[in-house]
C-alpha cells in the first residue's frame, strides 16, 4: 500500500473556523472555555458535533457512559475500524484547544478524506470520548477508563461533582446516556492529535510531537480532620490545626517532587475547606495530590514516601489523616509501528518533528490497554494549558492535522 503523497493536505482554513465555532459554546470570561462535562454546554457542543459530524456522512453511536462514536464505512465492513479522536469537555478556566483540536482534527481528516474521495478498507471512527478531565468528576479518562475494563460502569456513575451530583444522573439529566455497551466496539488502532501543553515543542522550535510514550500519574486523595474552632479566642497550643497539617504536606510534596528530578512533577489543585468560614479553623480539609513521572519505580516510591511522611506530619499536628487513590495510571508505552507512522507522515510532509513524552493524561493512555494506540502533538504558546490564555497557531492545528491524516490512512489502508 503507496503511503499518501506529501501534498496530501486538510482544509486549514475549514478546521480552524471549527475550533473558533466550538470555542464559542461554554466561553470562559477570559477568551478560553468552560464547557464542564455533563454540564448544559457540554450537551451544547455534543449536539454541534453531532451536526457537523452527520453533515459529513457520519453515523453516529452512544455508550452508556455518553461518548460519542461517528462511524465512516470502509469498503470492508468486517474490517475493525481505526479510531480517532480526543474529548470536548474543558477545565473550568479551559483552553479553546485541549481536547476540541483531537476531536475536530479528526472530524476535519474525515471532512478531506471526503472531499478528495478517499475510500480506506478499514471504517474511521471520530470519537469524543466523555469527562476526559475529570475536572468535575474524577478521576480523569474516566469514560475512556470504563472503555478500557479499569473502571466499572457503578463506579463511574457513582462519582460525584462538588455539589454532590452523580454522574450518572447528570448524564440521563442531559440525555446523553446511550445505548451501547461500554467497550463492546473493538479497535484496529487509535490515534489522538493533541496540544502539548507543556513547553518543549515550541522551545525546540518543533512542530510536531512524535509521542512515544505518557507519564504515569497518581491523584492521592487526602482528607485531614481537625477540630473547629475560633481562629481567634482559641490559643495557640489548643489548636487542632488541619490547614497547618495541609500547608506542610504541600510543602512536603513540593521537595519529593524536587528531589526526584529530571522528570517528576507534583502538587495540588483542588483544596476544599469545612467549614470554608474566615474565623473558623478547618474541621476537614479535602486536598487531591497530583504526582507524575514516566518512571515506573520513581512513581510508586514517590507516592509511598508522600503517604508516610503525610501520616507524620498530621499525627504531630493531633490532626486525623487518611488518603484514597482517586486516580492513576501506569507510564504508557504507545505503539510502536503507529509511532513509526507518525514520525513518517511528519517526513514526508517536511514538518520539523521530535519525540516526547506526554506530561499530560490522555484518552489514548487507556485506549492503548485494548489496541495499539499513539498520539501526535503540536506546540502551544508558552506551553500554557488549562488556562483561558491557551493558544496555538493555525499553522501548529493543520500541521498536526495534517501528520494525523497521513498516519490515519496508512494505518486505515487506503483502497481509492
Ligand atoms: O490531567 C490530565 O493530565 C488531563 O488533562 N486530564
Ligand atoms: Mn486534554
Ligand atoms: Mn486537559
């Protein structure tokens, strides 16, 4: 099979309007997205997907955990098909890219595949695959982790957000709970274009980000108790303080991670305050410790010393302490004979490329526990993500777009 000629291009101009139309749904307050899963936006942008999607042909399928699964026949129906695809949910102070340009980037393959009349033997599958960010529900992947036999289905549907919703009744609540199987659909191969979020591409003056393998992670959920009180009649000694106990194991997770460098990363997002009032001490403090590193060994002894040296810190402090993984996954290894495509295409189409390793959590990390799955990446302005300031340049999108195209139809076989 020929491999496609290096003229073979998408339409820039017609992925770029895209990710502008898709920005416009859920808009943040400072240019970026807040399109949370499950949220009213999120149905929003689903139902312009689904337009767009069946506008170009697409047939579309559901699963129970609400990803989205838009099918292009092959010519051999039997052939499993190649799936391509990232998520459509944002941070809540998102970007416009994270996600939108791996779902749209496919969305605009199968726009070119369409207009140049390619047929492949092998279908394409566009997938928006739910609650990638488990920024409202955790863990992160949650969807593509049910996909994957990590998660079961009672456990995904019983995550709750903040306020104390399931996940579960917010997706019947949006009407987006479909009828297939989770995981029932088999994959030839997956594939996922993503901004790299981080800042080597765009330091290396690298266009594309060959992704030979992803960082493991763990989400340690910690929850410290102790005792309400007057923040200012209560003397010092009596104090039960769980927001100095905090303060201390951040500090603590900030030297773990530093002294495990080059290549781990540590720290904390969320923190939630009981009571939360100005003259109160905390009676429980909830905190989730993100730890990260593509070192196997590295990973599981950071998490070991961070829970020991946490247990310390707190029974110094009187203060209860216990902790719950509320997400990991191993470092991933990506396919090797997909990786090869993908450093192929970005040849043959001139493009300057490197590997690397994702610093970020994709959906691919657990499409690549039930086929071979790889990604592509392109820079990203000051490697900012999850902020509203995220941005990349049209030429980064189709370049990316462009090695996702090739790499798709070599693996999808192209008959016509
Ligand atoms: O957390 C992550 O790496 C991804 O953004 N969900
Ligand atoms: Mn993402
Ligand atoms: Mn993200």
């Amino acid at each position: 099979m020929s491999a496609p000629g290096e003229n073979l291009r998408i339409n820039s101009a017609r992925l770029w309007d895209s990710l502008m139309e898709m920005a416009k749904i859920g808009p943040g307050i400072a240019g970026g997205c807040n399109r949370q899963t499950l949220t009213d936006e999120d149905a929003e942008g689903r139902a312009l997907f689904q337009k767009w999607c069946e506008e170009a042909g697409l047939t579309m399928g559901v699963d129970a955990m609400g990803t989205m699964f838009m099918r292009r026949e092959g010519t051999d129906p039997d052939a499993l098909p190649v799936y391509v695809g990232s998520h459509l949910d944002t941070q809540p102070t998102g970007g416009k890219y994270d996600g939108v340009l791996g779902v749209l980037g496919a969305l605009e393959v199968v726009r070119s595949m369409n207009d140049l009349g390619i047929k492949t033997r092998h279908p394409i599958v566009v997938t928006n695959w739910a609650n990638e960010e488990g920024a409202r529900f955790a863990p992160a992947m949650l969807a593509s982790g049910v996909f994957a036999g990590v998660h079961t289905l009672d456990y995904a549907y019983a995550r709750k957000d903040l306020e104390g919703l399931s996940y579960g009744e917010e997706l019947a609540r949006i009407g987006w709970k479909g009828d297939e199987e989770v995981g029932a659909r088999k994959m030839h191969a997956y594939y996922e274009l993503h901004i790299e979020q981080g800042p080597i591409l765009e330091a290396e003056n690298k266009t594309i980000g060959v992704v030979t393998h992803c960082q493991g992670l763990w989400w340690l959920e910690f929850t410290l108790t102790g005792r309400e009180a007057h923040t200012g009649s209560t003397p010092m000694a009596m104090r039960v303080n769980a927001g100095l106990a905090m303060a201390r194991i951040f500090e603590m997770v900030q030297e773990v991670a530093m002294k495990n460098q080059p290549g781990a990363v540590g720290g904390v997002g969320q923190v939630k305050f009981s009571p939360n009032s100005r003259n109160v001490l905390p009676g429980t403090v909830v905190f989730t410790v993100d730890i990260r590193t593509p070192d196997q060994a590295k990973l599981d002894a950071m998490r070991a010393e961070i829970e020991a040296r946490a247990a310390e810190i707190c029974a110094a402090l009187e203060v209860g302490c216990s902790v719950e993984a509320v997400g990991h996954f191993d470092p991933v290894t990506f396919a090797p004979e997909l990786v090869k495509n993908v450093r192929q295409a970005a040849e043959r189409l001139g493009y300057s490329h490197m590997d690397i390793i994702s610093g970020a959590g994709h959906d691919a990390c657990w499409a690549a526990k039930v086929a071979p799955a790889t990604m592509v990446m392109c820079p990203c302005v000051g490697g900012l993500s999850h902020n509203e300031a995220e941005e990349i340049s049209p030429e980064w999108a189709a370049a990316g777009t462009d090695v996702l195209f090739h790499a798709v139809l070599e693996t999808a076989e192209v008959v016509s």
